[in-house]
C-alpha cells in the first residue's frame, strides 16, 4: 500500500520544498493547482507593501513575475501546527541562478554573455524607463527560465526621483561588492548610474567567474587602478593571474562602466551602440542547452556530496557500534563479520566520485610544486600527513591555502591522492572558507599550473 507524503499548506497552496532563504525570509516551491510558484515569506512591512505596489504594475519578459501577495493567512505545517504567515508570490524560476552557475561551473563563453547581458540591458531600460532603480543588482537576483534571464527581488527597488523630487537619492542601499563608490562613501547618486555600475561587474562576473575587486573603494588597490585610470595595469594584473584576454572593445565598456565619477559612466543607449554591444549573440534554443548542461554537472556535484553524506552518516553509526572501517566503500568489518554498505549507495557513490585532477607524476613532486608556487595563490600554507580514508582514495597529504585581502580570509584545502594507475597522483579541492568565485578562481590557477609541469 502506497503512503501519500503529506505536505504543509498555505491557503491554497500546496507547499513542497524550501528553495532558499534570504534575508527577509524563506523561499519555497509551491504548486497553484498544477501551476508550480514560488512563495516568498515576509514579516509584512512598510518596506514590503512598497516593494509589493512598485513590483505588482510591472511587466517584462526578462523581469520575475509578481503573481499575488497574501497577508497574514494561515500556513498549515505537514505536523499539523498552524501559523500566521504573509507572503509575496512569484513565477517559479526552475534553471536556478546566475550565482550557482558561475560558481559551481565557471564562467560564460563571449557570445553567451553578451546574450544575457543584452538581457540585462533590456530589463534595465525598461525599470529606468519607468522611472525605477533596482539598486540590487547581483548574481543571486539573476535567475533563469527557459533560456531567458529574470532580474528578481524589488526589495531595494525605489522612484529615481527621490524624496525631494531632485533626481538624487540618498539611502545605503545594495551589497556591498557591487555598491558604487558614491554609495560607499554616503553620498547622494542617482538610481540609473548605479544600475549601470553593478551591470559592469556582473558582465565582468560573466566572463571570468570572479570579481573585478573586493568593493568599489580608492583604498581597494585593483579599484584603486581604475580610480586613477590606470586601465593597463588593472587588465595586466587580471591577465596575469589568469582571466582570458578580452577584447579592447569589451575593457574600455567595463573601464566606462565602472568609471569613480558616475558622470562618466555610459548611458543605457551609449552602451548598447558600443561595437561590443553589436557583437554576435547566440539563439533562446542553444541558451537553453547551454543551461541544462550545466545543470547536469551542478546535479551531479549535488548528488555525490549527498551520496557522501550518507556515507558518512553511516560510517558514524558504524563508530557508535564499535566496528572498525577498512579501506574501500564496500564494508565495515568486526572481527570476522562484514557488514556491508547499502550495494546502491556503493554504486552511487563510485559514479559520482570523481577527482577533480589527475596527473601523471609521482605525488612527492606535485606536493613541492604546491609548496614552492605558494606565494602565487596564498599568504600562508599548511598542510598534513593525514592516515585517514577517504572514500576507496588513500589521502596522501593535505594542504590548506590561507589568503587575507582587504581584512577577508580565504582558506581552501587541497588534497592529494593515490590516481587510478600507479605514477599518478589526484588532487581534490575543498572551500574551507570564503567566497565561491574565488574559489573557483584560486582553483584554476593551481590546476594551470600545475599543468605545466614537464
């Protein structure tokens, strides 16, 4: 007899699975009869009726859509435990985000981020058209739908006409990587240039998976370059450590875009006559299965780290019994009994398991060339001789990456490993601590490195 899985309920709506949770509340997946939304819910506010009033009158197609908004109704939990809620109700994104794809699968080719940054501009036009600046323009409120990219959460969206009707605003408002340098220093700016701004660093974001700088301040040394229009050195430092070479075409719109004085800053039409702007673009069908290959890769990287999970939840209960693991997925042995690991979890586990390099030399040599590049990626470096197993891969040695910019720790842990044939060595990369892109960014650069060993 099959047991029907019981879910909590909102109104109408039949609540399924948490999406995320961001800082007003949680977002979660929601079916409307048979139509999947998204429910995002709020402590219902001033801020949030004007987010509610701006968000409910607009509509493009590059823009999420604002489907309803409920306040103070009755959220039932699957416990059967009632509350009040209050809740904004959108069209479900179902591709995921810009952040998680440029996180987790590396940047954008040229012609696919010129397709959504045209996007981009558009949606801009059209919110600058109707008199509005979104003011928080970043990766995470970049989401997709079949092929297209949606800008999302209104929450710091306002009128560019200001309170006093002078076309200036005066609010800190944004995060903090992609604010302006008015912003910043808290003076007054106007909506539209600022908009622009955070555009240039997510087109910068587009290209290389990581950002141009840590915030747009002149003390900031890479900003700094830019602030004093010192252009060459900033593109040769990026070059340097390791971004692909860009067009002049497209580094004289990100210099103009990111310019310290927002009057010189390109206007949305200036920016689409550039010559980058007219480039080549690629068609919605090609987008979408741009995006569904990588959302196989981020799948499978989701699998194998829950597959791990359980693993290791069950090596924990194998602990707590006193038996003792040995080498190799398949089986816990006490004394002469084997208790052998789930055969599907096993079999799982060997598919996902996948190590990030593998290299055709003996591991004593990659752990010097780690020790003696170190001051190409870290500050300070550590690392182990540590006997444990890791899943069927003895782990040779680990090494942890410690690198401090601008008062912000970033620490990422590499670990060497015995490679599928004798002379060869795998390298995992783990992010201990610190932002995503980096990550992905430090990642790179040792595994180039480390490729051109002879």
């Amino acid at each position: 007899m099959e047991i029907e899985k019981s879910f909590a309920k909102y109104i109408h709506y039949t609540v399924k699975q948490t999406l995320g949770k961001g800082a007003q509340g949680k977002v979660k997946l929601a079916l409307d009869g048979e139509k999947e939304v998204a429910l995002k819910f709020v402590q219902f506010s001033k801020e949030i009726e004007k987010e509610m009033q701006i968000h409910r009158g607009l509509n493009h197609k590059n823009l999420i859509k604002l489907l309803n908004f409920h306040v103070n109704e009755e959220y039932t939990k699957r416990s059967g435990k009632k509350e009040i809620k209050s809740c904004l109700v959108y069209d479900y994104m179902k591709d995921g985000e810009l952040y998680e794809y440029l996180s987790q699968t590396g940047p954008f080719k040229e012609e696919t981020a010129r397709t959504f940054f045209h996007q981009l501009i558009d949606v801009l036009s059209y919110l600058h058209g109707q008199g509005l600046a979104h003011r928080d323009l970043k990766p995470e409120n970049i989401l997709f739908k079949d092929g297209q990219l949606k800008v999302s959460d209104l929450g710091f969206a306002t009128f560019v006409g200001g309170n006093q009707g002078d076309g200036v605003l005066a609010s800190f408002k944004g995060t903090i990587s992609y604010m302006a340098p008015e912003i910043l220093v808290r003076q007054k700016y106007v909506g539209q240039s600022v908009d622009i701004f955070a555009a240039g660093i997510i087109l910068y974001l587009m290209m290389t998976a990581q950002l141009p700088f840590k915030q747009a301040n002149a003390k900031d040394q890479l900003y700094n370059l830019i602030c004093t229009n010192r252009f060459d050195q900033f593109w040769a430092y990026k070059e340097k450590s390791g971004i692909p070479r860009f067009s002049n075409e497209l580094k004289t719109l990100i210099n103009s875009m990111l310019a310290f004085d927002p009057l010189q800053r390109p206007t949305l039409s200036e920016i689409i006559s550039t010559s980058w702007y007219q480039g080549t673009t690629i068609s919605n069908e090609i987008v979408v299965k741009l995006l569904n290959a990588r959302k196989l890769k981020i799948q499978a990287q989701q699998d194998k780290e829950n597959l791990q999970k359980l693993l290791d939840k069950q090596k924990r209960q194998a602990a707590n019994q006193n038996q003792q693991l040995t080498v190799g997925i398949g089986n816990f042995k006490r004394g002469e009994e084997d208790i052998t690991i789930d055969l599907t979890l096993k079999r799982e586990l060997k598919r996902f398991k996948q190590t990030d390099v593998i290299l055709p030399f003996e591991p004593n040599l990659i752990f010097v060339k780690l020790i003696e590049n170190m001051d190409k990626f870290a500050n300070k470096i550590n690392y182990v001789d540590d006997k444990k197993y890791r899943v069927t891969l003895k782990l040779l040695q680990q090494l942890h990456y410690w690198f401090i910019q601008n008062n912000e720790e970033f620490e990422m842990a590499i670990q060497l490993v015995h490679g599928p044939m004798e002379s060869t060595v795998g390298l995992d990369f783990e992010l201990i601590k610190g932002n995503g892109l980096e990550f992905y960014q430090k990642k790179q650069q040792v595994e180039d490195m480390l490729l051109q060993i002879e």
